[in-house]
C-alpha cells in the first residue's frame, strides 16, 4: 500500500524568507504522526501547503495520491482540516454549523452521533460564541471529521486548553485513530507527540532534524536516562562509577544521578547498593522526554 | 444546489441575529420615512407644476439609503470581520466552491433590501396617501440594478480593505456624503446648483434619479442606468480579482 502522504522536497518561500526548507517525509495509513517543533519552526506553514491550502512551493507532495494544488477540491472531499488559526461564524449555534458544513461534502455522516461522541451534544443549540474553548475546539473536530475523511490534519488542536481539557482531547485523538484514519498531528508540545505519536518528526527553522518513533528519538540521545537516590554517608560513587552499565555519576545538592542506557542499568545499581548496605532513599527513575531530545539536537530551550 | 441552499439559510440567520443590520437596513428607513412624512410631508399635496407631492418622491429616494446601507455598511464590515477572525479562510478550506458563500449572502442581502423597500411602500401608501405613476415590474428592475451595483461597490470597499476598521471607516467615508448630498434623504432639486453638480459624481445620486424617473412617469433616466451598469461591471471585475479570503 503507497503511504497516504509523500513530500518530497518540499520548500515553502514567502518572498525571500524560507519558512519550510527541503523536508521529505512519507506518512503510512494508520498513523498518528507528529510534527513538532517551537513556535515559527514552519509547522504550520508545511502542512497547510501538504494539504493544498498554500502556494506556491517547491517540491512534490501526494496526499492520497493527489495533487493538493491541483486536485484540491477533489481532496478536501477526503480529508478532516482543523486549522490552528480559524473561527466560525459567531451567531451560528452548533447544530446549524453542522447542518452547514454538511452541505459542503458530496457524502457526510449524521452529525449526532459526532456531536454525542465528542460531548457537545448538549451544546448543539448554543451560539459558537457561547462556547468554551475546548467546547469550541471539539466543534472544529467534528466538523474535521463530517466527510469521513481518510487523513485528518490537526494543528495545534490543544494550545490554549487547561491540562484537563489537554488530557481529555488526547483521549480523542486516540479514538481518532481507532476508527482507521490517518493523523497528521502538529504541536508545539512534545509532550503530546510523546504520547500520541507513532512517530515524530521534529522541525526547526523549516528543517527536519529528526524523524522517528518517540522511543526511537529518546534512545538516540545518549546518557540521559537513569535513576536518582538521595546521598548518604555511606555512598560510595567510585563503586557505581565501576559498574560496567554505568556511564556518569553525579552528585549536587545532595542527589546522586546515575546515567546510563543499559537496559539493566537500574537492577545492576539497586544491586551494587544492596550489596554494599548502602541506603537507597528516595530512589526514582529519571526519564529523558523529547525536550531533552530536542535541547540535544538543537542546542536550544524549547519556548512555550 | 443544496450546499447554495444551506448557506443562504446560514445567512438569513445571521442577518436576524445580527440587530445593528436590522435596525439599519430594516427599521431606519422606515423611521427615517415616518419622520420627514410627518416633518415634510403636508398630506403629499403636489408641488406647484408637478403631479406629484413630497411623499412621492421621497420613497424611490430612500431606496438610496437602504443599497447604501447594505452596501457601505453590512457587507463590507462583516466580510472584513469574516476575513480577519479566520471564517473566511475556514471555509474556504472544504471543497465548496467559496464564491457560493458570497452568492448567498449577495441573495440574503438583496432579498432584505426588496423588503425593506416593500415595508416603505406600505407605510408610505397607508400613513401618507403615497400615489405611483409607474410600473413596479419596471421599479423592480431598477432597484435590482441599484442593489447590484451598490453591492458591487460594497465587495470592492471589502476586498481592499485592510481591517475591519479601515472597512468601516472606508465605508462611512462614502456613505455619509451619499446620505447627505444624493437626493436620497433631502430632496436633490431643493439644493443649490453647486451642490446638485456635485451630487452628479456621487453613484446614490443615480439611484435616486432612476427610480424617481420610474415611479413618478415610468421613464428610464438612462444616463444614470448607465452609470449604474457601469459600476457593477467595474466594481464586479475589480473585486472578483482582488477579493482576499485571508
Ligand atoms: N503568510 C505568511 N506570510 C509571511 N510569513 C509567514 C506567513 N505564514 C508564516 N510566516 C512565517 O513563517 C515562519 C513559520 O511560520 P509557521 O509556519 O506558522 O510556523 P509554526 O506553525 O511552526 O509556528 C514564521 O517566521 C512566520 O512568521
Ligand atoms: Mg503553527
């Protein structure tokens, strides 16, 4: 089966400046895949071009084996959009902006049972105007899915939810993807590609920098991983410095960090201090996120 | 056509609920009318010469303010609104053909100006004895120029129009001389000479003569069709080009 999306050096100018520089990726039927990276990375700007919503630009994309420019229409048809920057019209109550949407499609679905599904069906007869923002942002994901689409485009479905609302629209995401489509997911948060993601590809300054699974980036930086115990007198950092899945040792403000990618690493240390008899107070695991990856990659704090 | 359908019901819902519009185009016309009838209109006995009183011709002159207001008010102000929040471009992201979207509101729209002339019709023939030496076929023909061609003016004021302000500023700019100057609210030959050339260059002038020259002989005052004619073409090409949906 050809992936749903192909881009092939793809290269977005506006004028002179170059928001998206030569990114190729291939996304498989199936997949949540992520695109992240900071604000202005040219997220936005990718993937509003890959789904025919901006042009000129340079390379070739494929979605759905289509053309986005030139079989626009023809594709719309077939994928879900959520925009990061749009509203509907104000007055409008929530039913009546199905009812509309639902005129745009040769095929849509009953909206109900997507309103009952994304819980805004006690919301239905509410002016969008009167809705929360995540009420609002669930009725922009209903809307994405009217026509049934094959992929679905979120960007930056959760900026400005409190986490509980985060957490629940994550839920969504997943159910998303359960009913067999393809998601293309764009955020600023890694911790939501961490997630959600099958795999990633990070973006900074319109490159890619990195394209894999999660796991697959957090493995690829090094010493990262590892457990934390509180210092004791009788800690003895030479002999944890000795062990053959041990890579650093360090000790500050009264926390010994231990790092180490070995899979063993937290039996072979938990081992050596109970050997020893060397307390282990406040023993946790340290888990690198793809903050540290992309701190890793980039040199650079990921801004909020 | 189901999609065409839907739209326009999404319209005329915005419309009602939109009670700044509805005063605007509906409700001030028809005060505007009651209040110069009782003001001016002195049982709309004949002017010295004429057949024909100040009601008379009051009514096919307000025609004026109400494409203006639709034109220079509604359309551009809510299309920039539409535009600047982002609506626009959300719609114009699924498969409808976008330019369904401005045919229906163009229909609410007009469908709105016809009865808002209608409600001055009525309240002219039953509270102020209005006679109509015309035909109405002919008066609708006119006035769906008219509407045209102001909405024409209306989509070029909105396409070029940076913001929401600068729409609404644009428009009031063109509107209020109109309102003043045109015919449309005092009567254009009670004005001196000077301002009556300068009412000439001003399109709700032309809106103004032809449907006076409809009701009050059934004569077409073809010079300012033709203005008219030329402002839709003009104004229908330029913003079909430049109308901008981000
Ligand atoms: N329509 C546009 N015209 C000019 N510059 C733009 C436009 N859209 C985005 N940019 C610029 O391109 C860069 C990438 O923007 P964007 O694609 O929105 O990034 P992201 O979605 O990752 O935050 C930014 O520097 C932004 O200012
Ligand atoms: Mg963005």
């Amino acid at each position: 089966m050809p992936p749903v999306i192909t881009v092939q050096h793809l290269t977005k100018r506006y004028g002179s400046f170059v928001a998206v520089d030569d990114i190729s990726f291939a996304v498989q039927q199936g997949e949540i895949f992520g695109i992240v990276g900071p604000n202005g990375a040219g997220k936005t700007s990718a993937v509003e071009t890959i789904m025919g919503l901006r042009w000129p630009f340079e390379g070739t994309v494929r979605v759905l084996e289509m053309d986005p420019h030139q079989q626009r229409k023809e594709l719309a048809e077939r994928i879900g959009i959520q925009l990061q920057e749009a509203e509907l019209p104000h007055r409008l109550k929530v039913w009546e902006l199905m009812e509309l949407f639902s005129g745009f499609y040769r095929k849509s679905i009953p909206y109900p049972p997507l309103l009952e599904t994304w819980g805004i069906w006690e919301k239905r007869n509410s002016r969008f105007e009167e809705l929360s923002g995540g009420q609002k942002q669930r009725v922009f994901i209903a809307l994405s899915l009217l026509n049934d689409p094959e992929v679905v485009f979120l960007d930056e479905l959760t900026t400005g939810l409190d986490p509980q609302a985060r957490k629940q629209t994550w839920a969504m995401v997943e159910q998303i993807r359960a009913q067999g489509k393809t998601v293309v997911l764009v955020t600023h948060f890694m911790e939501e590609a961490q997630t959600l993601c099958d795999r990633v590809a990070i973006i900074d300054g319109g490159k890619i920098i990195a394209l894999d699974t999660p796991q697959g980036l957090l493995n690829s930086i090094d010493g990262q991983s590892g457990l934390m115990i509180e210092n004791s007198p009788e800690m003895d950092m030479a002999l944890l410095q000795a062990l053959p899945t041990v890579e650093r040792v360090e000790l500050s403000n009264g926390v010994v960090s231990i790092y180490g990618n070995a899979d063993n690493l937290v039996s072979s240390v938990v081992l050596a201090l109970e050997q020893h008899r060397i307390p282990m107070r406040n023993l946790r695991t340290v888990q690198p996120s793809l903050d540290d990856v992309f701190i890793t990659l980039t040199g650079k704090a990921l801004r909020d | 056509m189901k999609t065409y359908r839907k739209l326009v019901v999404a319209h005329a819902k915005l419309f009602l609920r939109e009670p700044i519009a509805l005063f605007f185009t509906i409700a001030f016309p028809a005060l505007l009318l009651t209040l110069l009838g009782i003001v001016f209109g002195h049982g709309n006995v004949p002017y010295p010469g004429e057949d024909f009183g100040y009601i008379d011709q009051q009514v096919p002159a307000l025609a004026g303010i109400i494409v203006g207001t639709i034109a220079l008010h509604s359309i551009p102000v809510i299309t920039a609104n539409n535009r600047e929040r982002g609506i626009l471009r959300r719609l114009k992201a699924s498969p409808m053909p976008a330019w369904q979207w401005i045919a229906a509101e163009i229909s609410v729209n007009f469908v709105v100006a016809v009865l808002s002339l209608v409600l001055l019709i009525i309240i002219a023939t039953y509270a102020f004895g209005m006679r109509f030496a015309g035909s109405w076929g002919a008066v609708l023909i006119g006035f769906t120029l008219s509407a045209f061609s102001f909405m024409a003016l209306g989509y070029l004021v909105a396409s070029l129009a940076p913001t929401p302000r600068v729409a609404t500023a644009a428009g009031q700019i063109l509107y209020m001389p109109m309102f003043m100057l045109s015919g449309a609210a005092i009567p254009l030959m009670l004005m001196p000479d000077g301002v009556q050339s300068v009412a000439r260059w001003l399109p709700m002038t032309h809106v103004v003569i032809v449907l006076q020259s409809l009701w009050l002989g059934g004569e077409w005052a073809m010079r300012s069709i033709w203005v008219l004619v030329a402002m839709l073409a003009v104004g229908g090409v330029l913003s079909a080009r430049l109308f901008r949906w981000e």
